[in-house]
C-alpha cells in the first residue's frame, strides 16, 4: 500500500500547487467572431480512484462497412482483462451531443481551411441535431477557445467561418486536452465527443499525449480525427515520375534473399503492416516516457474508440462529417460494474465480442484505474501567455 500512498501524496500536490484557470477576453479580437476566449492557466485535472460503472460505446458493422442496427443485449458477450462481465446497462436510443471541435489555425494548413469553412453549417446540421450543443478550439502555437459551448447554430457557423490563422506550431495534445476539460462538466445524459481537424501530428505541446488519452478514457470522450494532410497532398502539383530504363519487373534494388523480383514482393518491400495499437496505448496510460508518435490524433483515435476520415477532396470533408454523424448515431452503449479490479494492475482491457463471424466491432480498448501516475517532468499546468 506504500507505493500506492506515495502516488496519492504526489498527484495531491501537483494539483494542489497549480494555479487556478484564468479565462480573459482577447482584446484585439474581429467583433464579428464575437468574444475569443484565451487560457492562460491551466491545471491538470485530477483522476478518481473509483471505478463504479464503465460505459463502452460499440459499433457494429457487416460486409462492406454498414451499420448493423436491432440487435439486442444478449447479442453482446464483454470481456475486462478477460474476465466475462456482467452487462447491466444497455441503451439504443440517441443521445443528446456535447461536441468540441478543435481545429488546427497554424499558417502550414492555411490554403486547405476554405473547404472546412464553406461546410461549417454540416457540423451543426449533421452532427448536433436538435438538442446538441458545441464549443470550438483553434489552435497552432496557442491553444484558444473561440467558442465556448452553445446550441446556437449560427454562432457556431460563424465562428468556424471566419477563425483566424496562427503561427506553425501544432499543439494537438494540448488543445483536445482543453477539449475534455470543456466536456467534464456536460449533462451526464449527452455523449462527449471531440472532432479533430487536423495534419494529426504533435508539435510543441505541454501536456503528455498519455495524460490526454487517460483523461479522455477517464470522461467517456470519443475522439473523431479529420486530417488535413491527406487533402493536402491531394491539392499538391506532383511532377509525374520518369519513365523507368529497366524493363517490366525488373528492379534496379536487390531482392530479399531467396525471393524473386515480382511486382507482388516489391510492393510487399517498401509498405509494412499497420501494428496492433493496443500495446501502445497500454504504454501510454501506464505512463512509460520517450516515446515517439508521427501521429497523435490516431492514437487519441484508436485509445478512445473513434473512427478517422482522411478526405481526399473539398466533397470528402462533407463526407467525412456526415459520417461522423452516422456513426454517433448507429452506436450502443453497453455498461457494466467491473467484478476485478482488485485483481489485476492500472489498465483494463475491454473486449467486446458479438457472435457473428462477419460482424466487426468496434469500442473503446480500455481504461485507466488507479490514480495518476506522475511522471518526472511533466508539467503542472499550460502557460499559454508566453506563446
């Protein structure tokens, strides 16, 4: 029980040391953005120890990506480290939607963000619905909220219409951390969900992406990626590839020993499979340091049970906020009172099993139980004033 007091007595600290959030009015903001709230402070939130009730929401999906709708709870089998699970709460109907959208503003994205302005009206029209409600963070070198949660749909429309572009940097974990202090204190009957567009990358930010994906699995946060690089590439002017000197098949690198040049092993050569994003994410809540991601908003996708869009054309981000939409609204939402938890460590596998051979299921892979690792050098709260 010592080391556990120990990690009790510390996380009590930082939070207790830490400022208090001062939230101020940006002076020199366009009076037709309305107010622009800037953070100047931040404090790390601080995890509870208990685990009474775990919500997982689920999709399930047939041949060819559709939805799979009217099945009932005793369709589902849910595993906890596991351990079969009793499933207590089961729920189908739609649900109201607290949703952040964070949107990167750093001036290496600024000739893509015309087509996320011109759909501004899809995201409320298509993802709140009547009872939704939501707030809207720009960030890049700065984390701001430009929006603080409203059902107003024009305000809304308006805000991310006319959003100001920043300096280059890429704040992402810090602005979706932002994202789920927001959504903590939503109704707790509405789904909470942040939308990130962005190039998915990370560069510069505060908070340690493990810290937001805790904190996220923490608040029952679904995180959605739209990504920016992808159309990017699209829009770019790439000159054609010279004609090859060498005949078809043939390759002017060496084969792997005992292979054949084939087209087959070529293309096998130069791509490598997607690795099992479970391991990682286990690493990232437990709390182990220096490690490297090219690609935040995946992981933040992948640890929180969301879906990622990477649209090619300006008609692909309609497409990609519809779907996110459909997506919300085709889930089910299973709940369960965990009979293990002294059994095993800090992470929790969830594993989510339905008896259809080709039915894909999709949640949440786990969460964090136990209090906050502190990790060393890990700041105490987000400066933002300096930036």
């Amino acid at each position: 029980m010592k080391p556990l007091w120990t990690l009790l007595l510390i996380a009590a600290t930082a939070v207790l040391s830490a400022p208090a959030q001062q939230i101020s009015f940006d002076p020199n903001a366009d009076a037709a953005l309305d107010e622009v709230l800037t953070i100047d402070d931040q404090e790390l939130i601080t995890f509870e120890t208990g685990v009474d009730i775990v919500t997982v929401p689920v999709v399930v999906k047939g041949p060819k990506g559709v939805y799979v709708d009217g099945l009932e709870q005793s369709d589902f089998a849910l595993l906890d480290n596991g351990d079969l699970q009793e499933i207590t709460g089961f729920d189908v109907s739609f649900q109201p939607i607290s949703m952040v959208i964070c949107v990167q503003t750093s001036d290496r994205v600024e000739k893509i963000l015309d087509p996320i302005r011109k759909t501004a009206y899809l995201f409320t029209d298509a993802l709140l619905g009547e009872f939704g409600e939501a707030a809207i963070i720009g960030y890049d070198s700065r984390v701001k909220i430009l929006n603080d949660f409203t059902g107003d749909t024009k305000k809304l429309q308006r805000t991310l219409q006319r959003f100001r572009i920043g300096a280059s940097g890429i704040r992402t974990s810090d602005a979706v951390y932002e994202g789920i202090r927001l959504l903590r204190n939503r109704p707790e009957n509405h789904k909470r969900v942040i939308v990130v567009i962005s190039e998915g990358l990370d560069n510069g930010s505060y908070i340690n992406l493990g810290e937001t994906l805790r904190t996220a699995q923490l608040y029952n946060v679904q995180i959605y990626p739209i990504y920016l690089s992808t159309l990017k590439a699209r829009l770019k002017k790439t000159p054609k590839p010279p004609p090859s000197v060498y005949p078809p098949g043939i390759s002017p690198l060496p084969a792997s020993p005992g292979t054949v040049n084939t087209p087959t092993t070529m293309q096998q050569a130069r791509y490598s499979a997607t690795p099992n994003m479970i391991p990682l994410i286990v690493d990232l809540v437990v709390g182990v340091k220096n490690l490297v991601f090219k690609d935040a908003s995946a992981v933040l996708r992948a640890g929180t049970g969301g879906e990622d869009y990477k649209p090619l054309t300006s008609e692909g981000i309609q497409e990609a906020i519809v779907s996110i939409g459909q997506d919300l609204r085709s889930q089910y939402l299973l709940s369960y009172s965990p009979n293990n938890l002294n059994k095993y460590g800090l992470y929790h596998e969830i594993e989510v099993k339905t008896p259809y051979d080709q039915a894909k299921v999709r949640a949440r892979p786990g969460y964090f139980y136990g209090p906050r690792p502190v990790l060393e050098g890990e700041p105490e709260f987000i400066d933002n004033s300096s930036q």
